[in-house]
C-alpha cells in the first residue's frame, strides 16, 4: 500500500509515511513513539525544522534526555500536516495495546480535525471496527480476502519453489491448484 | 547543467535564490547521496534539490541523526524493507482498483472521509497489500 501510493504521488509534493504494530513490541510502540515515527519520517526529509532541533538542545539539558510528549508531537503534526498533503498508513492497529491504541486514534483525530486532507490507512482485524468508529465515525470500510487469482499466484509460487519436485506427479500439482482455492474461496 | 537547475530552482522558490552559489558547486554525487536523506517518500523536484543544499550547508550533520533517533526509536522503514521482500507481484492488486481506495487516495477534498479502514482476518493479506 505504502509502495502504491509513493508510485502514486511521485513528482507531487505528497508525503508518505508508514507505521507498523506489532504484538511483541507493544512496549515501544507507545503512542509518544508511534508519533514520533511519523513525525521523524516527515522531518527527515529535508532540514530539521529550526523548532524542533530548539526543543532537542533543550532536552539534552535535562535530566535523561526528556522526549516530546504526544501533545507537543500532535501539535507539530498539526503544522506539518496542514501546509501540505500527507499520507498516514499504519498496519495492523489491532497489534498495538488497547490503550495506545485509543491514544493513537485519538491524536490522529486530533490532527485530521486541522487538517482535513490528511488521509490516514489503518489495516486491522475486524474487531477494532467499532472503536474506530468511535473515533472516525464516517471511516470507509474496506473488506480484504484474497481472490482465487491472489491464491493461484501464491500457491504457484511456493509449488514452484518446491525444494523436491520429484516428489509430485502432475495431478498431485493440479488437484492443489484447483482444490486449495475452491476451498478457501468458501471458508 | 548546475546552472540551469539553479535557475529552476529559484523560479519554482525564490527563498532559495541566495543559496545560488552553494548549488552551483553540487556535483552529481553529492546530489545522489543527498537522495538518501529522503526517506520512504516522494518530493517534488523543488523539495529534493532543498535537502540537497542544505546536507552540504550542514557537513555531516551528528546533530540531525540524534534528533531523528530523539523523536521516536522506531524503525518503521526496516519492518517496510521486509514486506517488500515477502510481497508477490499481482497479489491483493484489486484493492487499488475499488471505489473505496480510489475516491480515499484520489480526491482533494476535505469532505472526503479521511480514514480507510482495510479489515479482514488473520493471513488474509493486508500487510503485503502493494
């Protein structure tokens, strides 16, 4: 998705950034570091903005190094966001803890309030639907299941990659790649 | 070359203009190696030719890769670099196609809803969505 909408905006001054979550690294995918992702890769791409290089120095002088806190970082989101098009793809939102979850939502929809052509992608599970809803109560609703094309081209690519061909006849080969997606196409 | 870039350059952004001299002395290579600082993204002409002038105003910057590791630990362009390695070409490629994905990605409209929500089960393939 990312891939496709950096293609999509080549030569456009669109900014494309990406997030994902995962179950085993809930711990550092608070919200402070999920939008200090975002925020790092928009700044990264040209000069560090003067304000925020004035924020680091200052923290340096404190003890540990304090990092920005989520409001600092949704303000700053605010600015960014609202002087040019930018594009929020985060995958598999279910993977990240419920309460960062929540804290995530709820600073994105902090920003889209500012900046209404900030368009954000979220990938999940089915059961994260109605939180959401919640916070983005018109969000497009998009159903994802592999087609039968989807599966003959994997099922193709890990047969021909079979590490020991000899050990299938032909039909063997084309019972798989006529069964195996008839039977998923009706799960 | 250099100096007909410089005079894009100060066309498309007159801000830039006094950093004329400084893109004059850009070669090819330092141009490329500024391509690196872009991350994950795509800028206009205007935006790359920006960052490139600004790499050789700064030297090696120390500062700006401390401030980068600063604002989040995170690493999502490794995770990304991985995906495209597993994704099959083709696959999932219908997504792109649906109302649902072109009116989101397409229209510059405020009144469009802002949030896409791609759902489905487990291994279902929404990660590898190209």
């Amino acid at each position: 998705m990312i891939d496709s909408l950096c293609d999509q905006v080549a030569g456009k001054d669109i900014a494309v950034v990406g997030l994902y979550c995962d179950f085993l690294a809930q711990q550092e995918q608070s919200t402070a570091n999920m939008l200090g992702a975002i925020l790092k890769q928009l700044v990264s791409r040209g000069e560090i903005p003067e304000h925020i290089r004035e924020a680091f120095r200052k923290s340096r002088k404190e003890f540990g190094s304090r990092r920005l806190r989520p409001p600092d970082m949704v303000d700053i989101l605010k600015t960014i966001t609202s002087l040019e098009r930018v594009f929020v793809c985060i995958d598999a939102l279910d993977e990240l803890a419920p309460k960062h979850r929540r804290e995530l939502l709820k600073s994105l929809q902090e920003i889209v309030r500012v900046s209404p052509n900030m368009r954000t992608l979220l990938t999940g599970r089915p059961y994260i639907d109605d939180e959401i809803a919640e916070f983005f109560s018109g969000a497009i609703r998009l159903p994802v299941a592999p087609t039968r094309n989807d599966i003959r081209s994997y099922l193709k690519m890990r047969l021909d990659g079979d590490t020991t061909p000899k050990a299938m006849d032909d039909k063997l080969r084309a019972d798989i790649m006529r069964v195996i997606p008839e039977k998923i196409s009706e799960m | 070359m250099s100096q007909e870039r410089s005079q894009i350059l100060q066309a498309h952004d007159p801000r830039l203009s006094h950093k004329k001299e400084e893109f004059r002395k850009l070669t090819l290579a330092e141009m490329l190696s500024g391509r690196q600082h872009v991350i994950g993204n795509v800028n206009s002409f205007n935006a790359l030719n920006y960052n490139n002038i600004v790499n050789i105003n700064a030297g090696p910057d120390a500062e700006r890769q401390q401030i980068i590791q600063w604002l989040s630990p995170l690493e999502p362009q490794q995770r990304h670099k991985g995906v495209q390695t597993g994704r099959l070409d083709g696959v999932g490629n219908w997504v792109l196609e649906t109302n649902e994905f072109r009116k989101w990605c397409d229209t510059e409209d405020s009144c469009v809803e802002p949030v896409l929500f791609c759902y489905g089960n487990p291994g279902v393939g929404k990660t590898y969505l190209r």
